[in-house]
C-alpha cells in the first residue's frame, strides 16, 4: 500500500500485465501452478555414502538436506522466484528464507516441529549447512520454544471469536507493510519456499496448497526413493507455485536447475560463481 516492506523491496521493472495480475487474482490459492518432477537419485545415494564416510554417524548428511541446498542455490542465483505478492503489489524478498518441518520423533502421532532458517547459499557450504541444521533441530526437540511458538501460545488461550479479528488485522497490517522485521521474521508462513519430506516416512510425493497468510509463494514436497527394474533409482519432487512471481518459462528453467543439482550432487558444493556462470551459459542456449 504504502511502496515500503521492512523485509521486502517493491519490484519495479515489470510488464503491464504481471503488474495487473495480482489485481485478477488477488489470492495466492486461485493463482497455483503445479508440477511433478521425477529426479534420478544414484549418483545423489553415492555422493551421501563417500561423504557420510567421514561424518558423525548422528549427524547424516540426507538426500533432503541435498533437495534444500539446491533449493536455496535457486533462490539466491534465480532470484525472480524468491518474491511475493502483498497488497495487490509484487515484492523481491530480502534474504533466503526456508521453513521446513520434522517430527519430534519418527514415530506416529509424534508432534510436529516447523523450523523457519534464513540460508547463506553464497558463503555457506553444503556441510555447515548440515550442521547448522542438526543443532537447530536439537534445540527444538529438547524443547525450545520460538517466537511463534509462543504467540500462536498466546492466541490459543484466547476464544476463537477473539483470535479471528486479530488474525485479519494482522494480514491487513501485512498487506500494507506495517508489520515490523521482528514478526516477519519470526513467522513460519513469511518465508521464500516451505518444503517437506514426505520420503522419510516413505510416502510418495503429493501437491500441498499454498496460505493465503503469510508470503510463501513455493511449497515442496519431496517424495520417496522409487525403483523399477532396468532403470536407475528416483524420487519425485512436487511443486506448487505461485504463477503471479514470474513467468512460466524462468520458472521451468529454476527448477530444471534444483533437479540438475541433485544428480550432479557435486554442484552443491561448487563455487558460487561457478554456477552461476552456467545459469549465463543456460540462458544463452535458450
């Protein structure tokens, strides 16, 4: 509303059709782009097994772990795809931003954790990422409680008919960027994608809806390792997108690039204007 977000810029350079489509489709869930991509895992499987050699054995490197390095290589070398709309507006978010869940434990009925972390794709090599994982998880399942845990805390002791109206004057003060960094920030629903691993419970991948809270504009879902005979082991990965943030052709070639980085699992830890030189050369060939 007002051309200022505490963790966002106002894109600017736009064509006057994507300016208006956050007009005829002011809501993220009429505006859902699906697709399904099948990623060959082999060359992934053995990356893990020379690199977990020499690794704390509670401490793995996961194929997961894999499927959220190349994401957040995306966000930061394609970074049309890490933006969103707001208030009828187009935003270019400030950072990459990833929420992700995990049990508690890996048995059923076991609480849900989400763990909401800014990634450094830029400075931050494939193994501290790992480990900054692993620690953040810890905290959380020895019961550290976050800044949402303890707001959605408080709104819970409250009667619904009070926590409706608080909702919605939370989303309009979004809409018109008056919300501080300190709660954007800290909210699991204001990130750049949001991604989950339905393998480690060895489902298949299936697509998830997008909140019309918040600002996420990508949700992943990535699935279970699958085999047939006389072909190499895979996994699908399922995205559901938001079609006003870019157009259809840059957002093929962005996820094209998270699956080329999973079976060539040596780019994840290629130098970062390494890649994105072949992002140039990529461009060029089209």
């Amino acid at each position: 509303m007002f051309g200022r977000r505490a963790d966002a810029t106002l894109v600017a350079d736009l064509s006057p059709m994507r300016r208006f489509m956050p007009l005829i489709s002011p809501r993220r869930n009429d505006s859902l782009f699906y697709m399904m991509q099948e990623i060959e895992v082999d060359a992934a499987l053995a990356f893990l097994e020379r690199r977990n050699a020499t690794r704390p054995p509670e401490r793995p490197i996961t194929l997961f772990h894999l499927f959220l390095r190349s994401a957040t290589l995306a966000l930061h070398l394609r970074p049309g795809v890490n933006r969103f709309v707001k208030g009828g507006r187009l935003w270019q978010r400030d950072g990459c931003w990833i929420t992700f869940s995990a049990k508690r434990e890996l048995v059923d009925g076991s609480p849900l954790l989400t763990v909401k972390r800014r990634f450094h794709p830029e400075a931050e090599k494939l193994e501290p990422m790992v480990d900054a994982i692993y620690e953040r998880l810890g905290r959380r399942r020895s019961g550290e409680r976050d800044t949402s845990d303890r707001e959605v805390g408080l709104l819970l002791r409250l009667p619904p008919f009070l926590v409706k109206p608080i909702l919605f004057l939370n989303d309009k003060l979004d809409d018109w960027g008056l919300l501080p960094r300190s709660m954007l920030d800290a909210d699991p629903l204001c990130g750049s994608i949001f991604m989950a691993n339905l393998g480690s419970i060895d489902y298949p991948a299936g697509f998830h809806h997008l909140w019309e809270h918040g600002t996420i504009s990508i949700f992943g879902v990535m699935g279970r390792i699958e085999s047939l005979p006389g072909r190499p082991r895979y996994m699908n990965a399922a995205w559901t997108y938001d079609e006003r943030i870019e157009d259809g052709l840059y957002s093929y070639y962005t996820l094209q690039s998270i699956k080329e980085r999973i079976e060539q699992p040596e780019l994840l830890d290629a130098d970062i204007e390494v890649l994105r030189e072949r992002e140039r050369e990529r461009i060029k060939r089209r």
